[in-house]
C-alpha cells in the first residue's frame, strides 16, 4: 500500500516549521576540529542531512544561531564556520570553508557517536555575501544539493556567473527594502541566471539585515536590522526547503508552492524536486 502524504495548507506550514521542531538540540565547536565556527545537531539520528551557512558581510557567526538551532531541531545537522569576519571578506575564501565544514560534517561521527551525516545529502544557506558565497561553493562541488541564499549580493569573483553552472535546486529570499543589495541587481539576477530548478520569493518588508538576529555595531554603518517578521519567514521557507529538497519530505508542498502577501512567490522555474537531482 503507497503511504499516503499529509499535506498542510500554506498557513499551516507556515505556523509549524517557524517554531522549533520536535528534536532536541546539541550544540558543539568546529575548532575542535580545526575551523572556527559552530555546530547544532539532532541529539542522535544516523545518515542526517546537513547545511553550511555563510554569514554575512560583518556578521558574526551568533547572528545566526537561532536559525541554526532551528534547522537542528528539525533534523538537520547545521554548522557555520566563522571565518572572513573582518571587512575585507574574501566570497572566495568564505566558499571553500563552507565545503569544508559540510567535510567536517560528514566526515566526523558528531556527538557521542550516535550522530551521523549522510554525505549525500548535504546543502549551502547564505547570507548577504554569505549567500553569494554559496553559489560559488555550489558551482565548485557536486556533492553539494541544494542552495538558499537570504539577501543575496553579488560577489567577486561573481556569484552570477556561478550561479549559471548550479544545477540543483535554489531557493532565493530577496528583501523588498534592502538598500544595501537591491533584489533587482542581486538576488533576482542571481535567480534568473540559475542553471536549475530555481524560486525566487520577495519579502517586500524585509531589510537586509531582517534574516540575522539580535544587535550588533554594525547597524550603524549598514542599512536595516534584525526582523522577528522576517526570521519567522526565512526559518519557515528554509527548513520547508531542505526537508523537501534533502528528505523528500512533501508534507510543507503548499508553503514552496503558494504566493504568500508578505512572501512574494516572484518566478519559478521548473518544479522542485522531491530529492535533487544528481549531476
């Protein structure tokens, strides 16, 4: 007998997957290992899938952590490295550590040894320069799966021309009053320019730091702050996303596939795959 699929209405998914999942939570250090940085995982599960998240320009790695642990409370082993926190952030140097932390990930047997990553599955989120740097990071690795970028900004070298040879799934979250990366320049060129199937939301009241958390200086010198509107969104459609893209989990259909008022579903290219599809 075919085990049937629950799906929940947009709203629903919407409530659920931006409040914790049902997986308690572990948090550990990357430098143990020998990079910067921070891990949250499952408390156990073997042959989880996992994500590296690249943080913005000036962002320090904790402007994230809740995200992190969000995405850990859902399944997902989710580690950030925290590197290239200086103003002269190489989008380069920044993507290779990212595939060097989903190395870590799936490589090193996490926790008491009751945590494991299954190497292929295995994503990139990024914010801001983070973001850009994940399509570079995707377009070097074909182990890499799937893609988010939150207020992506183009980088160099470009994350345009990158994202032309990313064949796996993309989802891009463009904020609608970013003055620091315009989506017309930015995240929507980064979508249009996709080499896969590719979504492309606006959040037409978000700013570009609204995805990051808490304060930091840097507000100062830099347009925007953190969101609880926006973390709320970009927790839901990220974690939607990776479940979807990672697990073949089709419960949250209607969140990906609906045209929310405050997440404008812009363009979509082809369907999303219930598992991405290999190169």
């Amino acid at each position: 007998m075919a085990r049937r699929v629950i799906t929940l209405t947009a709203k629903q998914a919407l409530e659920q997957l931006s409040r914790p999942g049902p997986h308690p939570v572990l948090r550990g250090d990357l430098a143990l290992v020998g990079l910067p940085g921070v891990i949250f995982t499952p408390r156990s599960g073997l042959g989880l899938p996992a994500v590296a998240l690249g943080h913005g320009w000036m962002q320090p790695v904790r402007r994230y952590h809740g995200l992190l642990r969000h995405l850990a409370s859902w399944g997902v082993v989710a580690a950030a490295p925290a590197v290239e926190r200086g103003p002269l952030l190489s989008s380069r140097v920044l993507a290779a550590n990212l595939l060097t932390t989903l190395d870590i990930c799936s490589g090193v047997r996490l926790g008491t040894g009751e945590i494991s990553v299954d190497p292929s599955r295995v994503a990139l989120v990024g914010h801001s320069m983070g973001g850009g740097a994940a399509v570079l990071a995707a377009a070097e690795a074909e182990r890499v799966r799937a893609v988010v970028t939150l207020a992506a900004t183009e980088t160099r070298p470009s994350a345009l021309d990158a994202a032309r040879e990313v064949r796996v799934p993309g989802l891009h979250l463009a904020a609608g009053e970013d003055r620091i990366a315009p989506p017309v320049g930015h995240a929507e060129a980064i979508a249009s320019a996709w080499g896969g199937p590719v979504q492309l939301r606006l959040l037409p009241k978000a700013s570009h730091l609204g995805f990051t958390e808490g304060r930091h200086w840097s507000e100062l010198v830099l347009d925007g702050h953190a969101e609880r509107r926006s973390q709320k969104l970009g927790r839901a459609f990220v974690t939607a996303f990776l479940l979807r893209v990672l697990t073949g989990d089709r419960a949250y259909d209607e969140l990906l596939d609906a045209d929310l008022k405050n997440a404008n579903l812009v363009f979509q290219r082809e369907a999303l795959p219930q598992r991405a599809a290999q190169r």
